[in-house]
C-alpha cells in the first residue's frame, strides 16, 4: 500500500508573501478557559474534534504512539472517514519516532499528513536539532482554537508518573478564531483567501491596546522571517508597563539581556516579580543555565522558584491585573531565535486571575524559593559566561541559513510502503 506523507522544508510557505508579512490585531469579544495539564486539554480537544463538520487543523512539535496519541489517530481517522479535511502538520525532530505504519493510516483514511523538516538518522543520531516546528495550535471548525505548550503525548497526563508534565493551554472562542484559522492554514501551505483585514499592514498593532476591556486576544508568533523578535517584543512591552505584579512561568529560562534587564527594572522600580523556574527538570542543563542568571534578579528583588513536583513545562506569564501570555514560546535561544512558536497576549482580568491563582498554588505549595542572599561566589564569571552563549546563540539562525537543510522549499510527496 502507497502513502503519501507531505514533507516541509521552510519556516513559512514561501509562495505567499502577504501571508508570510501578516501581522494580527487585537480582536475583542473572545471567551477564553484555562486548560490545566493533559486532564483538562485532552478531552476538551477531543470532543472538539468529535463533534467537527467540516476541518480540523493540527499542528504539534511532539506526538507520540502512546495512549494519548493512539486516541488522537483514532479520532482523525473517524473525522476524515466522515468527510472532515484533517491536515496534521508534524515536526521532524520531535515526531521524528513515528512509525511509517501509524502515519500510513492516517493518510490511508485521508488525513493530510506533513513533516517539517524530516531527516534520516545519521549512525543512529537525529541530526535536525534546529530551527523546530514547536508550536502547539488546533483549530476546529474555524470556531474554537486551542494553544499553548502541550503535546500530544502520555507525558502530558498525571498517571505519568513523576515525570509527568506540568503544562497549560487555552481554549478560545470568537473572533479571534479566525486569526488562528488563518494563521494555521497558511501555515500548511494551503491557499488563503486574502480579504479586508488580512492584508498586509504597514505598520504592526500595538503590543498593548488602547482600549481595555476584556476577551480582547491578539495571536503573536515567531518565524525566522519578519516576526523573529514578536515574541520576545511583546514581553519586554508588557514588563515595561508593568506597575502591581509579573508572574513567570517558563520550563527553559535563558533570555537575552533586553528581556533580563525588563524583569530587573520592574522589580526595582517596585513591582512585585516571581519567577517559576524548573526545579525537576527534563533536561539538567536548563536548570543550570537559568541559574547562572539568578544572582543577578536576585540582588534587585526578583523572587525565584524552582517548581520541585515534577518537571515544569509551561510557557506562560501575567503582568498585573488584565495582561497574560500563553503559548508555545519558552524564554531561551531556541524559542527566541530559532524555533518556529506561537502564543496568544490576552487582556482580560478574569483570565488573570484564574492564571495567577494557579501559578500562586504552585509557587506556595510546590516550590522551593531561592534565597534573597546568595554567595556571589563566581556570579560575575557566570553571568559573562551566560551573555556570550546566548548571544553565540542569537547569531545561529544566520550561519544555519547557508545549510542546504535550511533553504526554504517544499518538498514532493513522498510514497512509503507498509504492510497493513
């Protein structure tokens, strides 16, 4: 049996330019829920897919042949049987273990399957480490959206065991469903209809509307075109106007001096700024790098915890009262400089507080709290040490750029052979 599984080699489709060039609004009116870990965002997807008549759009970094992902390739499967365009869009690093045989049945059934960036194994080693599709987004419908930092994987799940992920999503209805739509329909590289409101702006909205009622949502993302710095813009925008609280929470802290400088300069001038680091995590070297940065919040007031239950995944923040971020985007080199991400800013104070309340719960009850007053022993020597890695590190996508691996194009489809 013959499968056609797309693969995509590019950061953006590169036919489209007004796509690739677009800018997103503010939009007002939008109901937005938290989503808690794998127990709240799994079944609130699923059932969005269940009950989807006409298009489902998948993007993820990670999806694996496990419980969570054999319930996902069910459900696809169903919806594409009954009529529904699928279109699965998968990176090739983080979902670079999926057999040809669970691949093949989804596109068996119709599902639209797309790899970004697939790569062999070179002596058994994956060898596409950069430049990752790591955003998380689903849309059903073009009438509900869900994004944030969640994969489609067990680890997601507390019946995980101690590993298990601690993470956070958001589920949006209304207009801001369309930005998302659209926004994950160009990115698969399918034709977009270009209307009133989706043509290119000459001048970005502003990081921080004029108007401040709630439900306003505006989608942000970074690719390594004309948004590389969107995200990372729109923290150091939300930390300057800062006045009452900052709360972040972030599984890789690494950021460059800019956005370090912004957290510092909210605390000293009197806002109160946690920071929720990993304090079990995943990967040792994050928790090493973000702390050669501690001694350096620390000594303006910033208050540090090291979430110590199980690893912390989230990609989230607030800003006092009405301000909050969700997505895929971490705060190091990778996210900021080369992966492809994506989060939402929502201004809406409800939402913030439903956030900060469950960030409180974490920082009071699961986390160990850094002391104010540390040795300076070698601090200096490491903070140097951390600005020259990041900064090598900002440099990366431009010497990556000349790999052939990199040039942006799409490549054919490809047939496979399985037996079923």
């Amino acid at each position: 049996m013959n499968v056609a599984v797309e693969h995509i080699a590019t950061d953006q489709p590169p036919d489209d330019a007004k796509v690739r060039d677009l800018d997103y609004g503010w939009q007002p009116g939008n109901r937005i829920e938290l989503l808690e870990n794998g127990e709240a965002y799994f079944p609130a997807v699923f059932e969005a897919m269940r009950q989807a008549q006409r298009e489902i759009l998948l993007e993820t970094f990670i999806l694996f042949e496990d419980k969570v992902g054999h319930e996902l390739q069910g459900i696809l499967i169903e919806a594409a049987q009954r009529g529904v365009k699928v279109i699965v869009s998968l990176d090739g690093f983080g979902c670079g273990e999926l057999s040809p045989a669970f691949l093949g049945e989804l596109a068996e059934a119709g599902v639209a399957v797309q790899m970004f960036d697939p790569a062999a194994k070179l002596v058994g080693i994956r060898t596409n480490w950069f430049r990752r599709l790591h955003r998380k987004i689903v849309v059903v419908d073009a009438a509900v959206a869900f994004i944030g930092g969640i994969n489609f994987s067990a680890d997601h799940l507390g019946d995980f065991g101690p590993e298990a992920k601690q993470d956070y999503a958001v589920q949006v209805s209304g207009p801001a469903v369309a930005d998302l739509h659209h926004f994950a329909l160009a990115q698969s590289g399918r034709q977009v209809r270009t209307r009133r409101g989706w043509r290119r702006r000459q001048q970005r909205p502003s990081l921080w509307p004029t108007h401040t009622d709630d439900g306003l949502v505006r989608l942000i993302y970074r690719d390594n075109l004309q948004h590389r710095d969107d995200i990372e813009e729109a923290y150091i925008h939300a930390l300057s106007k800062a006045q009452k609280r900052v709360v972040i929470a972030n599984a890789y802290f690494f950021p460059g001096y800019r956005l370090l400088r912004e957290i510092r300069n909210a605390a000293r001038r009197g806002v109160q700024v946690q920071l929720i680091m990993q304090g079990q995590p995943d990967v040792l070297l994050a928790k090493l790098a973000a702390r050669m940065l501690y001694d350096y919040l620390l000594k303006d007031g910033v208050v540090i915890h090291e979430y110590c239950q199980r690893p912390l995944h989230g990609k989230v923040a607030l800003v006092d009262d009405d301000w909050s971020t969700v997505g895929s985007s971490n705060l190091d080199p990778l996210s900021l400089s080369l992966n492809l991400e994506a989060n939402v800013l929502i201004r809406d104070h409800a939402f913030n507080q439903q956030l900060y309340e469950s960030l409180e719960t974490l920082a009071r009850n699961h986390c160990q709290t850094m002391p104010e007053k540390r040795k300076p022993r070698l601090w200096l020597w490491r903070l140097t040490v951390g600005f020259l890695v990041f900064h090598v590190m900002r440099h990366f996508p431009a010497l990556t750029g000349w790999l052939p691996a990199h040039k942006p194009r799409l490549k054919p489809f490809e047939s496979q052979a399985h037996d079923h």
